[in-house]
C-alpha cells in the first residue's frame, strides 16, 4: 500500500466521520427520547392507578404521547374526572388538552386546555366555565414544586342550583377578561406550616356578588395576594376529607394585600380567613375605601362615625389609610355563617357549609 492511498483513505475518514458521529449521535437521542416516553407513559398510567384508588377516576380520552425529537406531549381528546369524595359524585369534562415538556427540561410543564368544561356537582347542582385561552405552567421539583401558574383569558363561570322543589334553577355567573393564578413554597413558612404563598388576579371581571354589595354593575380590577397554611392537606385533593383535615390543622389563608378597582371606587383589605366547625367560611377582614358612599345600602360615613371604639387599637392603621386618600371601615367579619361589617349584619344570603 503506497503512502498516497493511505493519505487518500485518511482524507475520506475525515471526510464522512463527521456524518457517522451525527447518525450515532441521533440513534442515541431517539432511544433517550423512546426511554423518557416511556418512562412518562409509565408515570401516568400509575398516578391514574393511585388517583383511582382515592376515588378519583382519570379518563384521557384517546391518549397519544408523542413531540420526538425536542418534545415530549400527551394529548387527550378529552379529560374526564369522575369522583366520589364529595359525598355525591362529581363529574367534570373539558375539551382537548394537552401537556407539554422539552426533552432538555422535563421539569417544567407547559398545559394547554379547550373548553368548555361542565361539572356534575353534589346536592343536583351543575356548572360550566368557558374560555378563549386556558395555559398552565408548572415548574416541578424531586420534593415538590417550585411554581405553578395560571393564565386564563375571557373565562366565564354559571353555576346552577335548584331553587326549590319546583324544578326550576337560580343561576349565578361571573366573567372577567383576564384571570390569572400564581403560587409558590413561602419561603419562611414551607417548612413548618407547609405554606404556600399565593397571588391571584382579575380584570375587567363582572361580580354579582360586589354588584349587590356596591350598588352598580360595574367592571372591577381584582388582585390578592395571601399565604395558605397547611397545604399539604390537599395533596389528596380538593374534596371534604383534604378540607376537613385543613381545618382540624388550623389551617388558614392570611390575606396581605386585596386590592379592587372599580370606576372612581377603590378598596384595600387585609385578614385572616378559615373554616367554622359547621364547615362555613369565617374570620375577618380589615378594608379601607375611595369613591364608595355605600355599603350594602349602608353610608360609609354613618359606618366610619364610631370608628375609634370599632377598630380599638388599629389607630396607627387608620392614620395610614387616612394618609392614602381611603377611608377606613368597621372589620367586616364572616362568623356563624352571617356577614357582618363592624356590628351590623348585611343583608346577604346566608354563608353555605364547603361540605
């Protein structure tokens, strides 16, 4: 063999390497990328197996796992929840939906949802929600998570509950242009209180509720943010027993900002809300106000005139607001399933047990 073949042959194995390191280099990312869908198909078929076992039934209708080469995506041609937890059972259906991870970042969920969804609720009662876009974002962790997110854009919520023995329905809805959710492991509190910090918000969002209290109809700008104790009660779920062990756990929501634009009207609040032994909401609020004459047909200058006595020692508090242009209520406390702003009752419909 002369010394110019070998320098020929030399030349093309330098030549055609490149394309062989890239074919081996793509036969190994496939069989990653058949691995981890395996691996996913395995995951999901086990945590429907344990949600099944708690009383929750998980149908993905027409599963298919798929996204190679970069992605990993399980679509369902539609989701369905069946559980018995509540007592009756409840049914909830949406649309296709889909979850997505890249195959560089499989912590980090990206799910995508079509509506409607309608539900089969306890006590003959059903609802629906619709919506022009539903994203979620989830960023887990081997212990747990780091953050989740909610955007959802032009949802619309009914409820319909029957009124009576008659068979017909009283029907409640509310609408927003824009809702979003946000939470996290409070930083201080995760480890002994199992905390969870939580920031939710709302524009242009139509509320029958703030329209009966506030007199008009008009569009409110809403944002909360608050600290969730003992969480990891509802890690089985949302449902009476995960709300039941909350509230024995002394398990509350500690409000530090609520915040409501609406027109000229501006509120802000802060409190401290949980569960009664009947299972109702109870606590109290402390709000201040802009732009609002009346309360639940109530002025809020007759409400303010014994303020001194009301708030006891939240001077400093009142100053604040004062300084803020907001004019301080009486606490609006929640007790006994009443409602009551300082030591008048509103006229609202009684507070109903969660469960």
């Amino acid at each position: 063999m002369t010394a110019a073949t070998t320098a020929r042959r030399n030349s093309r194995f330098w030549l055609y390497a490149p394309f062989g390191l890239l074919a081996l280099l793509a036969i190994g990312w496939s069989a990653l990328w058949f691995m981890a869908r395996g691996k996913v198909e395995q995951h999901l078929d086990a945590g429907i197996a344990r949600e099944a076992a708690a009383g929750r039934n998980w149908t993905c209708r027409d599963r298919s796992i798929g996204g190679y080469p970069f992605r990993i995506e399980v679509r369902c041609a539609g989701v369905t929840l069946v559980s018995s937890r509540w007592g009756d059972e409840v049914k909830i259906e949406t649309g296709p939906a889909v979850a997505v991870a890249q195959a560089t970042a499989p912590g980090h969920l990206i799910l995508q949802a079509t509506g409607p969804l309608t539900a089969t609720l306890p006590a003959k009662q059903s609802g629906d929600l619709s919506w022009s876009a539903l994203e979620a974002s989830l960023r887990l962790t081997t212990t747990g998570f780091e953050r989740i997110s909610l955007v959802v854009r032009d949802p619309v919520a009914t409820l319909r509950t029957p009124d009576g023995g008659d068979g017909n329905l009283r029907t409640e809805s509310v609408r927003s242009a824009l809702f979003e959710a946000h939470l996290r492991p409070n930083q201080q509190g995760y480890a002994s209180q199992q905390a969870i910090d939580v920031a939710l918000s709302t524009k242009g969002a139509i509320l029958p509720v703030l329209d009966g209290l506030l007199g008009d109809a008009a569009p409110s700008d809403l944002d909360m943010q608050a600290t969730v104790s003992q969480s990891f009660a509802f890690r089985r779920g949302f449902n009476p027993d995960a709300l039941e062990s909350w509230r024995t756990a002394n398990g509350g929501v500690e409000i530090t900002r609520l915040g409501l634009l609406r027109g000229a009207a501006r509120l802000e609040a802060s409190g401290r809300l949980g569960l009664d032994e009947a299972h109702r909401p109870a606590g109290q609020v402390d709000a201040a106000v802009a732009g609002i004459e009346r309360v639940a047909g109530i002025r809020v200058g007759g409400l303010t005139a014994g303020l001194g006595a009301l708030l006891g020692g939240r001077a400093n508090a009142a100053q604040s607001n004062a300084a803020a242009g907001l004019t301080p209520l009486p606490p609006l406390v929640l007790r006994e399933g009443r409602v009551f702003l300082g030591p008048l009752r509103l006229p609202l419909q009684p507070l109903r047990p969660l469960y």
